[in-house]
DNA sequence: CTGAACGTTTGAAAAATTTCAAACGTTGCA
DNA sequence: TGCAACGTTTGAAATTTTTCAAACGTTCAG
C-alpha cells in the first residue's frame, strides 16, 4: 500500500471514529468517509470489499444514512447494482439532524417548565431561570444555524462556480 | 408520582438519549439532565440514587463529565462528601467538545490533499475539489461558531443581570 | 491509632450493539 | 419459465459497552 492509500485508509478510520459524535456508529462514519472520497458513486458490493463487512450490515447502513439524508442512491445506466453517493448537502444535513434533537428537547423542557410553574413552587424559580437561559441558548443556536446554512449557500455557489 | 415528576423523568431520560449525538452514552446524559434541573447541587449517593444505578458507574461517568467540563465539583462546607453541579457554561462547552473533533478530521483532509496532489493525479481533482468544500465548509463552521460564542456571553450577561 | 465514611478501581456479569452467513424475495434476462 | 444477480431480512454469534459488587485507598473524627 502506498503512502496515499494508507493516510486515506486513516481517514476514513478517524472518520468513523469522530462521526460518533453525530449519532452515527462507527462503520457509518466509514461508509461516508469513503464515499466522501470516491471520485465516483460506489456499489454496495465495492463497499462491502473497501471495508471488508459483508453486505448484511452494510446494506442495513446505507438504508439508515439514506434516512438521514447522508448518502444517496444514484443508478448506472449500464447495470442493475444500486450505487451510493454522497449527498450534496450532507454537511448541512447532518447539523441538521442534529439540531432536531436538541429542539425536541427543548420543546420537553417548556413544557416542564410550564408544569412546574403551576405546582412546585419552591423549586420553581431556579428551575424556570434554568430552563429560560436553555431556551435563549437554542434560539440563539438556531439563528445562528439558519445564517450558516444562508451563507454557505452562497459559498458553495461560490465553488461550483 | 405527581405529573411534575413525572415529566421530569421523562426530561431526563429522553435527554440521554439525545445527548448520544453529542458524544455522551445513555447514563451521561442523565446525569447531566438531573443535574439541570436540581436546584442544589447533588452528592454522589443521592445522583445513584435518583438514577437507581451502583457508585461504581456513576463515579466514572462524573470524571469523565468533568473531564468534558459539563459538570463541576463543588465542595459544601458541612459534608465530607462530593457534590456535582453543572457547568455554568455547560452548552457552550458540548458545542466546543464537538468542535474539536471536526477540527482534527479537517486536518487530516488537508494532509491527505496535499499527499495526494503529489501522487495520483488522475483521482486528484474531484478529491481535491471536494475537500476544498470540506475545508469551506469547517472553516465557516468555525467561523459562526466564534459568532456565536460571542453573542451567548451578552446574552447570558443580560439573563443573569 | 482506629474505625467509619467516602470515592475509586477492578474483574467479572449483563446488556446492548454490531456483525455475519444463510435464507429469502424480487427483478430482469435468456 | 427458469436462472442468475441483486438487495434485504433474520437469527445466532461475536464484540463492545455498561453495570455491579466487592476490594481498596484515603481522609477525617474521635
């Protein structure tokens, strides 16, 4: 193996491994580390030999990525194989995915919030400035969220040329 | 159970869950979902004995929240005892944890650019057209994270007066 | 010094997740 | 039709992670 190959194959190991951090496990962090670095799609059968898995698991993998709006499938005129692609907003995607789960906390936190306004009173107040100082976060992540995802429209625009 | 309680169970465990996408196992995220919503700060024995889990755990997994600087040790001056609350600066700091990662595979892209414009040059261009979005990408990132840190010191000064 | 109250470490058990090989269903080609 | 090339499902095996109880070391009060 050349000297490539091997700082790719440590990519793509290092991927797996951060990608953890976004909810994913390790072996889809490999699969969108190495479709990331594909010039061209890839076939469940290609990825299944890069990463040495059996198609089982790696099936189930592409279908969750699907899901998340990680990877796409594309077809190949010449054969039958299903092909697998990045997504071409998969960045965004995957903040995405993320901030819907902290939303949906924040949602949970509300409502507890509302409920305990009405009934424990001693605890309330540290509980509610808590839970309002949550609330200013998310709002302010969310705003800062949508004008990342305005401004590196504009960007990739910028790219592709 | 009354229903404040209730939902704060509820709080609690859907917060574990969610906080799997930030790097944190399911008991992590209890511990720091309980610790958000007590008013006081909480030993040891009585956070086992919320979460009904062995010292054992539960002394593992606050080292390695205070490793994350999610949660502090505060020493009340009655008790021989730890006590655990979180970190004022809490989400900011999950945010950061995160940062870090995303920052180290961005590195080792830009590594694996520069090797490979050197060596195989027929895959080159699309690998180093799509890290160059990569790199975009993260340093944008980086970019309104910074923003974004700013503007939640003001705001959290405003919140607490 | 001694004992009790702690938090931490440890090795094994339990639980959850990942993985595989094989069976299966579908599709398209001969 | 029948067969071959697929992706998917499935039940069991392997691996990893989580958990516990017990042993341990430290600290402090008496």
């Amino acid at each position: 193996m050349d000297k490539a190959e091997k700082l790719k194959e440590d990519f793509i190991m290092n991927f797996g491994w951060a990608y953890k951090a976004f909810g994913l496990s390790k072996l889809m962090g490999h699969v969108v580390a190495l479709l990331l670095f594909s010039p061209k799609p890839l076939s469940l059968d290609e990825i299944t030999e890069s990463l040495k898995r059996s198609k089982g698991p790696v099936s189930q993998i592409t279908r969750r990525l699907r899901d998340k709006n990680l990877i796409r499938r594309v077809w190949q005129p010449t054969s039958r194989k299903d092909y697998y692609e990045i997504q071409p907003d998969i960045f965004e995607n995957a903040f995405r995915n993320n901030l819907e789960m902290v939303r949906n906390n924040y949602k949970l936190a509300q409502k507890f919030r509302t409920q305990i306004k009405d009934q424990n009173v001693q605890e309330a107040e540290i509980l509610s400035a808590r839970l309002e100082e949550m609330q200013s976060f998310y709002e302010l992540m969310d705003k800062k969220y949508r004008e990342f995802l305005d401004e590196w429209d504009d960007e990739r625009a910028k790219l592709l040329g």
